[in-house]
C-alpha cells in the first residue's frame, strides 16, 4: 500500500488541484448529513492541518461501513483533490473510494475524543496523546528545531561527536548518577563484597552520563569546534516542571575560545533559532498562541529586538539582597540562586534573559576555569523568564596544575581523571563550551511550561509508565 501524499504536501500546493490522491490517516472527527453526504476530517500527522473527506452515499460500503466510522478509525482514501468552498481549509477530497483499517473497539471508551483534553489528562495516556493537535505540534517544532540547530552548526564547521551514554566519571560532581551493571542486586553475596564491582560488566563502577562534556572536550582539543546531542540523565528527586530524569541535552565546545567568546556565540545561536522558528512556524504559532500562550509571537520577538542582560554574579547578589522582594530564603554571597531568584530576575527585574557569569567557585564544578581572584570561576548560566536556567556553561580549566588542586580540593580521585588530564598535558588550549537543556528550550519557544509534556515519554520520579 503506497500512499500518493501526505496532507502536508497537499496543503503546500505540491500536488495539482483536481489531481488523484491516496492518502491514509486517522479520523478526528465525522460529521453525516441527511442528504447523504459525510464529512470526515482526517488527520496524519504530517502538518498542523486535518484535511475534509467528502463522501457520498454512491460509495458502495457507504451505509455498511462510512456511517459506522468514530473518531480514531484509521482509513485509507482515493479520491479528488479540489478546493474547498468554505475559507476554514484550502482543500478538500472527493472520495471516490474509502477503506475502513481499523475500527475503535468500544468509541465510547476511545481515550482520545475530538474536543480538547488538559496535558494533565494527556501524560495519562501518553501513548495515544501524539494522536492530538497540541502534541504532533510541539513534536513536528522539535524536529524542525533540531534539523535547524544541525544545519546552524554544520555551516559554522562545527563537528557532531556522538559522546559515550555509559559512563564511570560523575562530570558535574552531583553523585546523583544511575547505576549500569549487570550484577544481579538481589543477591546477597554480591551486597557485602566490597570489591564486587570487579565482577561487573565492565569490571568497574559504570553510570549513565550526566553530560557528555568531559569526553566532548578531547574532541575539542583535537578538531576545534564540536558538539554532542543526545540523552542524559540525572537521578535527581526533582519532582517540578523543569526538571527530567532522561533529557535532551545539546553540548557544544569550541577550541581557542573564552567565556566572553561563548557568551556571544549563545546569544547569536538562540537568536537564530527564535527567528526561525518565528519565520518559518506560523501556522504553529497561530495555534499555540490559541491553545496555550496568547503573547507567544510577541514573548519571543522581544527577544530578538532586545540585547541579552550580562551581569556578573556578585551584581546579582547586590540586585537579590536589595530589592524589596518576599523571597522564602534571602540569598547570600556563595550561595547558588533558587528558582524565586531566577524569576525575579527575568520575569521582574531584566524582563528578558539574563546572562548572570563570575560564580563562585564552590558551587560550581571542578573543570571550569578558576579566575584571579581564586575564589571564583569563569562560568554562565542563561537565565530565561518563566522557565529559569536553560544553558550552563563555562571557560575550561586548561592548566594542569591548577586543575590537579581543584579536584584535590574536591576529594576527587585524580586517577580516575588521567585521560582528561592528559589534554591539559598535551598541548592544551583555552577552551570553552555550554550544554542547552532542549526540552527546556522548546518548552520555552511553545510556551508549554510543563516539560512532561514535551518529551514523548516522561521519566520521573515513580513514572516510567510508558
Ligand atoms: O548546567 P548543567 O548541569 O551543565 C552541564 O551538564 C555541563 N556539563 C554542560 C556543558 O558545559 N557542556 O546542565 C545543562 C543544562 C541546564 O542548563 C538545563 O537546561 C538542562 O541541562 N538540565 C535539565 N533539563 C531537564 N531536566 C533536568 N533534570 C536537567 N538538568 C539540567
Ligand atoms: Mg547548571
């Protein structure tokens, strides 16, 4: 069974008015006149747009089979591509023939009815919820997103480098990894040897990364400018709505460059990505912007219009320490901002990103490059308003030695560091680099503050129901 097109392609003008098409889809709803004529709107996916079937009681399984279809059925139609009359849609199908593939056992009981559901009620059901309008939205703007991000790097001679899913080294420091192994755990004896590890799969401590970084900075130092995308995880007991236990995470590090450099590359790649998505996304922002977020055009357009706020992180504690806000912890030098600091800065203070770089040093990790005041490092995070922290990053440490007393100081052992720090041995560099959170970017750019529902399938604390 090959289909002719798609609705996309017929919406987009590549196929010729009264041409014959082959489609398939899903029916999102139905609707039968006494004259004897039906109206089927079907959806596949392809585009933000259903396309209206119309068909006529002449169709031989017309009273057999076409006025028993419910919403779900999935279907097959030849018929003629022509224009529809009423302005709702461009076009229409004149069914010459309809093929019912799959019946909804039981509609009353079919999960997914044509009116709208709450996202709440969607993450239930998330293994039909794709079959919804707002939820093939934002994952068609994730596709597109990422195709664009690919292209961006590509022309700027950046390399993709696919970094390792498993491994032994905890990057950020946090202890808050997933085990790999393959030992049974059940097993007694295996809880009480010390040395039990050696037995495993790798013969050591394996995780699942938190970050490809440290493995992404040899390509660094080796082919200049590279990137990683892919999943992370983190075992965090973060039960909010920005926080994933397996998430996207696109990571980029570039060679000769320090953090003013990388500031200015972020501000250059988020505003490409916005006016893209603004340029090339308007039948989606049209929807969003009825469904989820009113302001949604004018949010991300303000963006591009406006510099991004740069500020050190000794100024952000000047700004939280003065200012007249009832927050439930009053912030103070060394201490790592909460999300009431994040949102007071952009949502009130800068109303915009905010760029906060200069933290201290103990609250960030041990590669980041320590400044000459030697109590802080050259290190960012970009703030975005309503959602927070997007992007972290930082200027490398490439000097051995002081690299060596960062992670003494951190009690980390330095044997297991050797091969990173063979590149601060080996000809090394000043170099920089930042990981971007991507469902908390495109749960920004759709204006769906909730990131359970822009990745496919959730995992969070107690949920890996999918
Ligand atoms: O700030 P983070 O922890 O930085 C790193 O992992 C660096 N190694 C990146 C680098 O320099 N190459 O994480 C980067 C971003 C955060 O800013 C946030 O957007 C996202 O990853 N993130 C999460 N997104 C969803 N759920 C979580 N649990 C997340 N933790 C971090
Ligand atoms: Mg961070």
């Amino acid at each position: 069974m090959y289909l002719t097109s798609n609705i996309s392609q017929l919406m987009t003008e590549k196929i010729k008015i009264n041409s014959k098409v082959f489609i398939g889809g899903w029916v999102r709803n139905k609707r039968h006149s006494k004259l004897g004529i039906s109206f089927i709107n079907l959806y596949d996916g392809s585009c933000i747009n259903d396309i209206q079937i119309i068909a006529n009681n002449k169709l031989n399984n017309y009273k057999k089979e076409i006025l028993n279809i419910t919403s779900g059925c999935s279907l097959t139609v030849k018929g003629i591509l022509k224009y529809s009359p009423k302005n709702l849609q461009k076009y229409e199908i004149h069914a010459l023939k309809i093929k019912v593939i799959g019946w909804v056992y039981n509609p009353g009981k079919y999960p997914i009815s044509p009116k709208k559901h709450s996202l709440k009620y969607l993450r239930e059901v998330s293994h039909l919820r794709s079959r919804t309008k707002i939820i093939s939205c934002i994952t068609r703007i994730k596709h597109n997103i990422a195709l664009y991000i690919h292209n961006f790097l590509n022309k700027k001679n950046f390399f993709w480098v696919n970094t390792p899913l498993i491994t032994t080294l905890d990057t950020e420091g946090s202890g808050k990894m997933f085990r790999v192994s393959t030992l049974d755990l059940s097993n007694i004896k295996y809880k009480k040897n010390k040395n039990i590890f050696k037995k495993d799969f790798f013969g050591k401590e394996a995780f699942l990364t938190v970050s490809g970084q440290l493995n992404l900075e040899t390509y660094a130092c080796s082919m200049s400018k590279v990137y990683t995308f892919g999943p992370t995880f983190r075992a965090e007991n973060s039960n909010t709505k920005r926080h994933l236990a397996e998430f996207w995470m696109l990571e980029i590090e570039i060679a000769f460059s320090n953090l003013e450099y990388i500031i200015n590359f972020i501000e250059k790649m988020l505003k490409s990505i916005f006016k893209y998505f603004l340029n090339f996304h308007e039948s989606e922002i049209s929807f969003l912007s009825q469904r989820e977020d009113n302001n949604l055009f004018n949010k991300i357009n303000k963006i591009l219009l406006n510099k991004f706020n740069i500020i050190e992180y000794n100024e952000v504690i000047n700004i939280l320490t003065k200012c007249k806000e009832n927050f439930s912890h009053l912030i103070t030098w060394g201490e790592d901002l909460l999300i009431e600091h994040e949102k007071y800065l952009t949502n009130k203070y800068f109303k915009n990103i905010v760029i906060i770089y200069n933290y201290p040093k103990n609250i960030k990790a041990f590669y980041m490059y320590l400044n000459n005041d030697k109590k802080t490092v050259a290190s960012i995070d970009v703030l975005f308003p309503d959602i927070g922290e997007i992007i972290g990053g930082s200027q490398r440490e490439s000097r051995i030695n002081i690299l060596d007393e960062r992670l003494e100081e951190l009690k980390l052992n330095k044997n297991n560091y050797w091969w990173y720090r063979d590149l601060r041995k080996y000809g090394t560099i000043p170099h920089s680099g930042f990981g971007l959170g991507f469902e908390r970017l495109i749960s920004y750019i759709t204006g769906i503050y909730n990131i359970r529902d822009i990745i496919p399938f959730p995992r969070t604390p107690y949920n890996a129901k999918f």
